[in-house]
C-alpha cells in the first residue's frame, strides 16, 4: 500500500486560517511595543542631549544651550523637528559666530509630541560652567500619537542641571509627573 506524505488542501486552508487568527490577536500588542520602544527612544534622546549641554558647559567654562531646531543651525521649530547643543559664549542662545555647535540630535522615531515647560517658559535649556541651569529647571514631556497616556513620558532637569525620568509609583499604569500628578496629554 502507498502512502502519501502531503496535506490535503482542506488542510492547508485550516492551517493558514488559524495562523492569521493568531496574527490578528497579537497584533494590538505588537503596536503597543513599539510605542513602548519609540517612548524610550525619545528619553534616551533627550537625556543624551541634556547631559552634553551640561558637561559642554562646565567643560567650556561657560554658557552652553540645548534648543530646538528644524535645519540643524538655528533655533526654532519644533522640538519633535530635532534640537542643537552649543556652546552660548555670550549667553545670547543665538548660535552665530563666537558660538561653536557641538552636535546636532534628531528624533529618527519619534511619532509623538515633546513639550518643555520650564519656569520662565523659555523654549531653551541654558546650563552654566557650573552645571546648573540658568535658572530653568522643568520637564520635557512625550506623547504619543495614538494618545495613549500609559506610553506618555517625562523627563525632570533640577536647578542643578541633574536629570530623572517620572515614575508610575501608584501603579496604575500612568507616570505621575514633576508635580505628583498623573501625566496627561492635550
């Protein structure tokens, strides 16, 4: 008697069915990773940049600023745009000719918002040759496209140019920010 070693096609349509059923159902939470990986991506980022800026500073023994820029020169645009770190000798926070630039950041994944909030609300980041900031301690906050506030982050420079990340220290699935409270995004 012969037997044959193959799958029927009733089989295969079975096997393929159930495999895109599977697909299906782990999809959502693929999508969450990756938010979840772009979040992270964004802190590291910023962090990174925050953290020059202050050793650029004491390093230079003066004045070194971190501000947003959408052409990789100047200041302005938005901070998902990019941002510039260099040295501010004359602490004007115009990168021109006495002013080295020291790198330039770009967010390659960043499909969410980035918010400074500082006192003043100055939409720069001054750190002195001491390494503290000039008077600007605040947050940068993300958040994500979709919205979901459990992906939303917070990064918190103190006076003395020291840099932590919020916490969810309640549990529930939300970062509370520099003032205690939930994180949110408008």
């Amino acid at each position: 008697m012969i037997r044959n070693a193959g799958l029927t096609l009733l089989e295969l349509i079975l096997v393929i069915a159930l495999l895109c059923v599977l697909m299906a159902a782990t999809a959502p939470s693929l999508t969450g990773i990756i938010e979840q990986r772009r979040g992270d991506e964004v802190m590291k980022i910023l962090r990174e940049a925050i953290e020059l800026a202050r050793a650029t500073a004491i390093g230079s023994g003066g004045f070194a600023t971190l501000c947003r820029s959408r052409n990789g020169r100047t200041c302005g645009g938005r901070w998902e745009d990019g941002m510039i770190v260099f040295i501010d000798a004359n602490g004007d926070r115009v990168p021109d000719g006495d002013n080295a630039l020291v790198r330039v950041f770009q967010f390659p994944s960043a499909s969410g918002s980035i918010r400074w909030r500082s006192f003043g609300n100055r939409q720069y980041l001054q750190m002195t040759a001491m390494g503290f900031t000039r008077d600007q301690n605040g947050n940068f906050s993300y958040c994500p496209n979709n919205g979901d506030i459990g992906l939303a982050r917070q990064l918190i420079v103190n006076a003395a140019g020291r840099v932590r990340e919020a916490v969810d220290s309640n549990d529930d699935g939300v970062r509370e920010g520099s003032n205690g409270e939930p994180l949110h995004c408008d």
